[in-house]
C-alpha cells in the first residue's frame, strides 16, 4: 500500500524480490485480495495511480498557485527539489533497472536510432539526440522538418533500427506520438518508449517501456532527463574510445570556429 507507484510496474519476480518473499507468497497474497491472477491485480493498480494523477497541466496549474512559501514556510525552491528526488528515487525501482539495461542493449545494437517527441517532451527529444550526437553518428531527430514528414522518416527505417519515442504527461496525450507509435508496431519496428502514465496507450504498442515516475506537487521533466541522462552515460561508456576521440574533436572545431571560449588558467 505505501509502494503502490511503483507495484503497478512490477512483475511476479520483481515484486517477490522487492518485498523479500517469494513467487508463491506473491500468488497467495493476490488470491487473498480476491484476484484471479496477478494481472488482474497490476491492473488494478494502475487504475489506482491513474486515478490519483492529474493532467499536466493541472500539475503546473497547482504548483504555480502555490505562493513562494507553503504553509510550513518552506521555500519554493527546497520542495520542488524535494519533489524531484522523490520521483527520480521511484522511477530506479527493481524492474525499471532491469529493462533499463535491456534498452541499453538495444539501442547500442541499432543501425539507427529514431527519436521522436512533441509538446513538452520535444525538449526531452531534442536533449537525448543532441548528447547522443557528441559521439554517435547513428541517431537522427525525427519531425525535425515538418510533422508532414514523420512519416516518410519512419519509413527509413527497418527490423535492424530503433524508434525511442516520449509520451509523458497523461492523461492527455499527444496524439500525433500515439499514431506514431502505433505505426511503427504495424511496420513491426522495434520500440522504446518512455512515460510517466500507465495508461498511456503507447504502452501496448512499444516493444519495451520505461516509466519515470511523476513528481506530486508539480509537472516536471526531471525524472524523464535523469533516465535519459543513464541512457547517455551508459552508451557513453561502451563506446568510450570512439565517444572520447569524437568530443575531443569537437572540443578542438568549436574553439577554432569560435562557436565556444575556452579561459586559459595559466
């Protein structure tokens, strides 16, 4: 009951392992609370979490009506930070670090990665490409010209590729990235998905997804950055030699092309 967030996400072993028992005390405690399976109990508890979310927009709405002090006197800015971390310790739950490493796998195994967002997440998209970029050449930004072309960009890509697409927010969600999704699991294009509902209905259509927990106070994008940020770092450092050799590259153009200054300290 205190875990229910992150329950809703685990399977029978990850729920067995979390709570220190087994599958058959899992089996057991899901037939005393009158459920004929444990699906039928996850489900359950996922309604529950739906219902005890609100829009994004609701999010921002309460968080700007709050003044710059709550009624304890705490500052805006101590809470916000609180609310964040909370959701980022929810997100690393058991079967996010499982599957986490499966996308890591996946994505270090693709020809090609397509990323794609739009609305808030869009920024999300564009910061995961944008570090991904420093030492990939395989990762392409989609709808990057036109949502007229999305299309035409999912087609370029085949079994051997990649779709990372963003859904956060619920339970409005974009539909352009639900059609999207949904196309690529016609085309029978391998998915990933990362979002912050668990009724968003990308979540039948993606091969494997990811959910970073909501915060409770306020709509933030922390938690999505900070699995992105793991997803960078991680590939990062199987590709070290070709990722260190590239930023220096980087490093060195940006400074003759005078895009960037770098102080000398001596």
């Amino acid at each position: 009951m205190s875990h229910y967030q992150e329950a809703a996400f685990y399977s029978m072993e990850a729920l067995a392992e979390a709570s220190n028992t087994s599958l058959s005390t899992v089996v057991r405690t899901t037939k005393a609370l009158g459920y004929d399976t444990y699906r039928d109990l996850r489900k359950d508890m996922r309604k529950t979490l739906f219902k005890n979310n609100f829009s994004v927009w609701w999010e921002l709405e309460r968080s700007l009506d709050n003044f710059s002090e709550d009624d304890s006197g705490e500052p805006t800015l101590t809470w916000v930070a609180r609310d964040n971390v909370e959701a980022v310790r929810n997100t690393a739950t058991p079967q996010l670090l499982n599957d986490f490493k499966i996308v890591v796998d996946t994505l270090d195994g693709a020809d090609k990665i397509g990323i794609f967002g739009t609305r808030s997440t869009k920024a999300v998209a564009f910061y995961f490409y944008y570090m991904l970029q420093q030492f990939s050449r395989n990762a392409f930004l989609l709808d990057a010209i036109g949502s007229d072309q999305l299309y035409d960009e999912l087609l370029n890509f085949t079994s051997n590729d990649v779709l990372f697409m963003l859904s956060l927010g619920g339970p409005h969600f974009a539909k352009r990235t639900l059609n999207a999704v949904e196309f690529t699991a016609k085309n029978k294009l391998p998915t990933i998905l990362i979002t912050n509902h668990p009724v968003c209905p990308a979540v039948q259509h993606a091969n494997i997804t990811l959910y970073a927990a909501p915060t409770q106070r306020h709509y933030s994008l922390v938690p999505a950055l900070t699995l992105i940020e793991g997803l960078v770092v991680e590939l990062g450092k199987r590709k070290k030699s070709v990722a260190l050799a590239k930023i220096r590259r980087i490093e060195q153009v940006l400074t003759e092309e005078n895009v960037t200054y770098k102080p000398n300290f001596q």
